[in-house]
C-alpha cells in the first residue's frame, strides 16, 4: 500500500499526527496510542485507537475537498 501524506500537524520532528491517502479512497491516520483503552469497547486484534488533533480532519476534510478528492457520495 501507498501512502501519501495528506496533511500534518506543525511539530518539531517526525512521527508527527498525519492523515495520509492510499491507492483506493482509504485514508490513513497516524497519531499517538491511547496507552488506556478500556471505555472504548471491544477494540478487535489488529487495531488500535490513536488520538489525533481535531484540527487535523478539519484539514485534511478541508484538503479532499478542495482537491476534488472525495468520492461522489461524499
């Protein structure tokens, strides 16, 4: 799978909260693990919650949809 960065946050480093696009329509978040994840529910093998800026989708919401990259049913 490809990844492409969409949008990031403005930190000093790497390993910063990104949103990036795949091949397909997916999207990808990288952030920070919630070290305690008990509330959540049942959190299936193989996934895991991260916490990520709310600035963040604003801005990659923002960016698909001046890029014209959201799919036609939004």
């Amino acid at each position: 799978m490809e990844l492409t960065p969409l949008v990031g946050t403005a930190c000093r480093g790497s390993g910063c909260p990104t949103v990036y696009t795949t091949e397909s329509t997916d999207l990808v978040v990288q952030g920070y693990v919630v070290p305690d994840q008990r509330g959540a529910g049942e959190v299936p093998e193989g996934e895991t919650l991260v916490r990520i800026p709310r600035q963040l989708l604003v801005d990659a919401m923002r960016e698909l949809s001046v890029g014209g990259r959201l799919p036609a049913n939004g």
